[in-house]
C-alpha cells in the first residue's frame, strides 16, 4: 500500500552517522519425497493471539490498485470503479460463488469482533474472549488492521463503523502501555495511510491520525546514533530498551517515506534516512547484518544473522523502498542485493543431503555451524514471495545491472532469485504438505547428513495463525 511514486533519487543524510562511526572501533540433487515417521503424529494446532478480520483476503482481492487499460488514454482503474461499476465485476460464476463466500466469512468475523471484542487487540475464536497482549483493551488494534481489508471487499458499513471510531476515539495520548514501536509504524500508521490512499486520497481524517501517532513515537528517534529505541509508553513520550531486533529498526521506512510525500514534513523522511545511513555505514563482518543493535553504542549486540521474525523485514523494506521509489532508490537495493550475496556466501542457504529440499538457517559469527542447530523458522517462509518479487524488478528493469554495486548482469541475479523463491517455496509446502492439519509447523529441523528432514520437537509442533 506504501508504493507511492517519487521523481528523484534518495540520497541518505550521512554526515552525522560518519563522525559517529569514527568513534568506534571496529572490532542439486533429484529432489525425493520427505521421510516421514514410522508412526504418523496429529500436530496439535495452537490456537493462540488471531486477527480476527486480517485473514484470507487472498482470492477476493484481485483488483490492483492502479491498473492502466492497453489501448486507452492512461485511465486509472480504482478499487472505488470496481465496487461502483458493474463493468469491472467478475463475471466467473465460480468466482463471483469464492468472493462471496470469502466476503461472508469476513462479515462474520467483524460482526463477532463487534460482538465480543470491540476496540480489543483480538479476541479468542474459541471462548469468544478479548486478549490485550499488544496494545491495550480501548485501542482498536483490529478495528485499524481490518480497514483496507473492509475497504476492498467493498463492505461500506463495517468501514464507516470503523472510520468513525477512529475519528472520534483512536489517541494515542492515553496510551499509558509500553508498546513495541515497529508494531506502532506497521499496523497503525501503515493501515491508515493505506486507508487513505486506497479511498482516494481525500479524506485527510486518516493523515491526520497517523501524523498523530508519528508525533508520540518521536522520542524514541532522539538516541545518539538516530536509531530507534524498542519501546516506548506514548502517554509520557518515555522511550525504553535500547538493543532492538534489526526487523524493528529497518522496518519502518515505507510508512514514513510516504507520509513524508503526502505531507511534505521533512521530520519524517529525516528519521528513515539517519536509520538507513547508519545502517548502510556500519562495520559488517564478512558483509552481514547481525539481528540486533544497540541503539546508544552504535554496534551490534549479537553475533547472529538471521532472515525470521526478527530480521526478515529488514531485507524486505529495503527491498520494497526500491520499488516504492519507481526504481530510484538505487542505495536501498545495492543494500539488498548486497545482504543477500553474504548471505549466501556464508552458506546460510543449504540443501538437505537427503531430500536436497533448500533450507535458511542461522548464523552465528562465533560458532559458525560446529555447534548451531540445524532449523528453519517457519516465518522464513515469505521469503519465497520476496525473492520472486525481486526477480520481477529485475524483469522490469534495465538499468540495475550497471548502478548495482555488484555490477551483475541482470539475468544472472533474475535467475538466482527465481531459484530460490521457488525452492524455498517447495520446502515450505514439502512441510506442510507431511502434517495431518496441512499447516507447516513453527520450525523444522533437518539435518545435512543421514536424519530424515521431518524433525519435529516440542518446540515446532505448533503454528501461530
């Protein structure tokens, strides 16, 4: 939703972060089914925290925001034109029966959200209970995280419903709970500025609330080096925890960067450009990304790379800048290409010797792979999205080869990164595919010796939804 169009190239703001800098000191196989267990396990699904509204949403949006008809004189085709207009309907009747059924079962969870849980973080789908585990009871944490979902599926009054209690009841001034920032950026001023572009760009209510929730996160901006704290309690601005996960300081750029466009405030670009220079300017052993910071030091406070929950967002916001910039942000992708590359040459990316399914493991700096367990968290599986949609920027492209700092030819990337979205994909699906449910567990466990690749223990056998 962040993909707004830029007519200039990014230049990150460095001074600062260089003369902070210079005070440290810088330290194939044929693929064969997977063996499974002599005797079969029901993996036991943990119903945990679920968003009761943000779910399967995949087969009813097949609108694009902005799509140009060939042949026409650069109309732009809205998801207003196809909920108003008849003519740009699925006509399928198999289709149309999908859309509608998964149209009703959204209605349905909203109306129990209402029900049970109304301005509550979530609620249990089995007990019909709230859970408060993020941002507190009076927040609406899935009144916002919904919006666009309600919005695309043209569910008119459910979105009024929600409009209206964010105009009049979402502040963050009374928000006396110490929140986790990244999720702060992410579901708030991401939904709504999404809310704001997808319904036109008119209604300035979702701006201003986002520049609202912008204003209480400053503080956590003010550290010496620019990066951002962890935590923050809004009500007293008192900002906390200054060793965040890399995910939390490098996955805020796409909101900022277009609410920097949309309001033409400098302060927000300013906070996503010191991060990325600093970032892009650190010392990097053998060219990796440690997954987390000391946001006062300046250095990394781990000895592991991971691309999981923790550091996944980096390489993905870093990738998705590129393309929200129209293939400008020329800093962001060298970044990435460059991330990947050590990546791989560090051999995080291994196939197993049994099945040659392809895994993303860890890497820790001091153990190497002597003593590291052999897993792959099941959030690494996005990656399979991540990379083709990078393979799909260098098919749209012409240019990157010669401004990449790699100086790759572009084919030679294309197919790297097709390969492994796919077989990263494979392995995901291998895995879900082995267990009784059809959901992959949390993590998998494998070995690149004689074990089977289904290696579950206590810790993997469940999934959060």
């Amino acid at each position: 939703m962040m993909s707004a169009i830029v007519n200039k190239q990014i230049e990150p703001l460095r001074s600062e972060q260089i003369s902070f800098l210079n005070r440290i000191n810088e330290p194939n196989n044929d693929q064969s089914k997977i063996i499974t267990r002599k005797k079969s396990r029901q993996l036991k699904i943990e119903y945990y925290v679920v968003p009761v509204v943000v779910f399967i949403v995949t087969l009813i949006v097949i609108v694009i925001i902005c799509i140009r008809q060939p042949n026409s004189s650069s109309k732009i085709i809205t998801i207003k034109d196809v909920n108003d207009n008849e003519q740009y309907k699925e006509t399928n009747p198999e289709m149309r029966k999908k859309q509608d059924f998964i149209r009703k079962m959204t209605q349905d969870a909203w109306n129990a959200y209402v029900k049970y849980g109304w301005t509550h973080d979530t609620i249990r789908p089995l007990t019909n209970q709230s859970l408060d585990q993020t941002f507190g009871p009076g927040m609406g944490l899935t009144i916002v995280s919904s919006m666009s979902t309600l919005w695309m599926m043209n569910l008119k009054e459910e979105f009024q419903m929600g409009r209206d209690w964010i105009e009049n009841e979402l502040n963050f001034n009374k928000l006396h709970r110490e929140i986790d920032v990244q999720d702060a950026v992410n579901f708030y001023i991401g939904g709504l500025l999404s809310c704001y572009a997808l319904t036109g760009s008119v209604d300035e209510m979702f701006v201003n609330k986002s520049r609202h929730i912008a204003d209480r996160l400053d503080p956590v901006y003010r550290s010496p080096t620019g990066l951002p704290y962890w935590k923050i309690r809004p009500a007293d601005g008192l900002a906390s925890y200054s060793t965040p996960f890399l995910s939390a300081v490098g996955g805020q750029h796409l909101e900022y960067e277009y609410l920097y466009r949309i309001t033409g405030n400098g302060t927000y670009r300013d906070r996503i450009q010191r991060i990325r220079s600093f970032l892009e300017l650190m010392p990097k052993q053998s060219g990796l990304y440690m997954h987390q910071i000391n946001v006062e030091s300046g250095r990394w406070h781990s000895s592991t790379t991971t691309l999981s929950m923790v550091g996944r967002s980096f390489y993905n916001y870093l990738l998705r800048s590129f393309i929200q910039s129209n293939g400008e942000d020329f800093s962001a992708w060298n970044m990435f290409v460059d991330a990947i590359d050590a990546i791989e040459q560090t051999k995080m990316f291994i196939n197993s010797s049994d099945t040659g399914l392809l895994y993303i493991r860890p890497y820790n700096l001091n153990l190497r792979y002597k003593r590291y367990p052999k897993y792959m968290n099941f959030e690494s599986c996005s990656l399979g999205a991540m990379f083709a949609l990078a393979a799909n920027q260098l098919s749209n492209s012409s240019t990157l080869s010669s401004t990449s700092s790699l100086h790759l030819n572009d084919l030679t990337l294309k197919e790297k990164y097709w390969n492994l979205s796919l077989q990263l994909t494979r392995t995901c699906t291998e895995h879900a595919n082995q267990t009784l449910s059809g959901f992959a567990p949390n993590r998998f466990y494998f070995d690149t010796d004689e074990f089977d690749d289904v290696n579950l223990n206590d810790s993997g056998r469940h999934v959060l939804l």
